[in-house]
C-alpha cells in the first residue's frame, strides 16, 4: 500500500526535475544569429555566426550543435599561426553565468554543412545547440550575405 504514495511523490520529482532541467537549457539562448549566404546558394556548406548567452546561474558547456537543414553542424575555431589561417574543431565551449561567446567570421563559427537543399537570403535556419549533461538550447540563424 505504501507504493502507491511513493510512485506519486517520485513522478513530482521527476516532473519538477524536468521543468528545472528545461528552464535552464532556455537561459542559453543566441542573439542575432546568422548564416553566411554562399556565392552559389546550392553550395551544401556555409558558416553560422551570432552571440551566445549564458543567462543560466551556473556555468554551462556547448558540446555540438544539429540543423534540419543541415546534416552536420560543428563548432570550430579559426586561428592565424605563423601568418596561415588554420581552422579546428572545438569539442567543447564553457560559458561562466552571464557570459557570451561572439561567434564571428574570422573566429568560432559554426560549420554547416550536408546543406538539405538551396539556401534563399533571409531563409530561417533552425538550429539546436547540445549542452553537456544532455540539455539543448533552440535558436535559429538568418540566412544572409553580410553580417547584420
């Protein structure tokens, strides 16, 4: 007879842990998100810039990213080494309670590629970020030819 009490007080404890768990992953949000628009809009690759947030009240870390639109989506960096543009992979951005991340041409940058089909100027890309700890954030870029 005790079980039943005790599956209801454990059901209101996952409840509250989901609703907590969502409230945090939509403190993560992105700000004037954008896609580059290709020189040929059939191109399957592009880049994808914006500011990220981390209105969370504890630190949180991007690990990925995913697109409908798009078949792979990753985080990468470009750096200038001995006067050669290099770009890399990231596998991981921590972002302290409060702080932002500029992703931006010439820097971290999404990669899209795997394109699904020909991007249009103005076209919204939805965009899903995966956190550590298996949360997600939803943005969505705009596609376009320069920076807003």
């Amino acid at each position: 007879m005790i079980t039943k009490p005790c599956v209801g007080v454990l059901f209101v404890l996952c409840a509250f842990a989901a609703s907590a768990s969502a409230a945090e992953q939509s403190c993560v949000t992105v700000e004037q998100g954008w896609a580059r628009m290709p020189p040929n809009p059939a191109m399957p690759m592009t880049a994808g810039y914006g500011v990220v947030h981390n209105g969370c009240g504890k630190t949180v870390a991007i690990t990925g990213a995913t697109s409908s639109g798009f078949g792979d989506v990753s985080l990468h960096e470009t750096t200038i080494v001995d006067g050669i543009s290099r770009m890399r992979a990231i596998e991981r951005l921590p972002l302290a309670p409060g702080a932002r991340a500029e992703l931006k041409p010439g820097g971290l940058h999404l990669m899209l590629m795997d394109g699904k089909g020909a991007l249009k100027e103005g076209q919204a890309v939805p965009l899903r970020l995966q956190l550590e700890g298996g949360g997600e954030a939803s943005a969505t870029l705009t596609v376009r030819k320069a920076a807003p």
